[in-house]
C-alpha cells in the first residue's frame, strides 16, 4: 500500500509528489497525460527565463521519480473507501494508498461516483472545482485536492505552491506532527 497516491502529474500533482516522496513516503503519481500545461509556453515562472509547459512537467515529474516517487500513466475511473485507505481503479490496473490527492486540473469528474462535495469554479473555463479547507482538505477523510481542481489560480507556479503546501499538509498529519523540509547549503 502507497502512503499518497497522487491522481494528475501536472505541476500541482508533481509539486506534491517531489514533497512526499522526499519525505520518505511511498509514493504514486497516476497521470492520464491530459493536463493543460502540456499546451503551455511560459514566460512567468521564477527562477526561469522560459520553459515549455511539457518540458516543466517533465522535469518537475523526473525529480519526483528521482526521490522515488513511481509514475504510472493511467486513468483513474474510481476511488473506494477501504478500511484504512483507498482503492483507486484504474484503465490499467488497481492501486491501495493510505492518502490521496486529486490534482486533476479541469477535471472533477470523480466527484460524483466518488461523492466528493464540488462548488462552482471561480477561474476563466473552470465550471466546477472541489470544496476543500484551507489545508486542501475534501469532506472525505483521507482525500485532498490541490491546485486548479481545488479553486487554485490556474498559474503553474500558484498550482505548484498548492500542491506543495498539501503535500506537507499530509506528511505532517501522517506523521503526527508538524513537518519541515529545509535543506541547507553544505
């Protein structure tokens, strides 16, 4: 059983997954490879000139792996709730993870079969999001959402900050206290 399982490899998605992994947590990102900043060109993100949208996921999804964090590309078409955790059902296969977090960017639509509350979204062309807290919290125990899909500014480096600060979010309540990751200059 993963400790996170993270459902969309995009920057919210990769963000969180290069926090979890590197916190020692067994990790799987599942990505079905839709995400919209695949089409992007960005001229906007700190600490880069310039990048395309495909070649920062790549590169984001490749130091996620680097600490360990697996990538299956896949679709998930449902989530159920086990006694300690999930099953998340995908095109290709069946995945157990203590916690989850939906980065999925445009897309809800787990929310009904899953029973995730949803709200309507507050970006230009995103109807719906989910209802999270401000910890990126769902009203289903153990379910999480981060970036875009979460009411987040559609912005990489927003979704990305998102998806670190729910990444940490977790690690801190798996670990059952408040958890830093800062590396210092040898």
């Amino acid at each position: 059983m993963y400790d996170v399982a993270i459902i969309g490899g995009g920057p919210a998605g990769g963000s969180a997954a290069i926090y979890t992994a590197k916190a020692g947590k067994k990790t799987v990102i599942i990505d079905s490879n839709q995400g919209v900043t695949k089409r992007a060109m960005l001229y906007n993100h700190y600490g880069v000139a310039e990048i395309t949208g495909p070649d920062l996921v790549e590169t984001g999804l490749n130091q996620a792996k680097k600490f360990g964090a697996e990538l299956v590309e896949s679709k998930v078409t449902n989530i159920t709730k086990l006694d300690q955790g999930f099953k998340l059902v995908t095109d290709n296969g069946e995945y157990e993870a203590k916690q989850v977090i939906l980065a999925t960017g445009f897309l809800t639509d787990l929310a009904e079969q899953v029973g995730l509350a949803t709200k309507p979204g507050t970006e230009p062309r995103v109807k719906t999001i989910f209802d999270v807290d401000a910890n990126g919290k769902t009203n289903i125990e153990g379910i999480w959402a981060a970036g875009t899909c979460a009411g987040v500014s559609v912005h990489t480096i927003i979704t990305a900050g998102d998806g670190a600060k729910v990444a940490i979010n977790i690690i801190s309540e798996l670990n059952g206290e408040r958890y830093v990751d800062h590396d210092v200059l040898k």
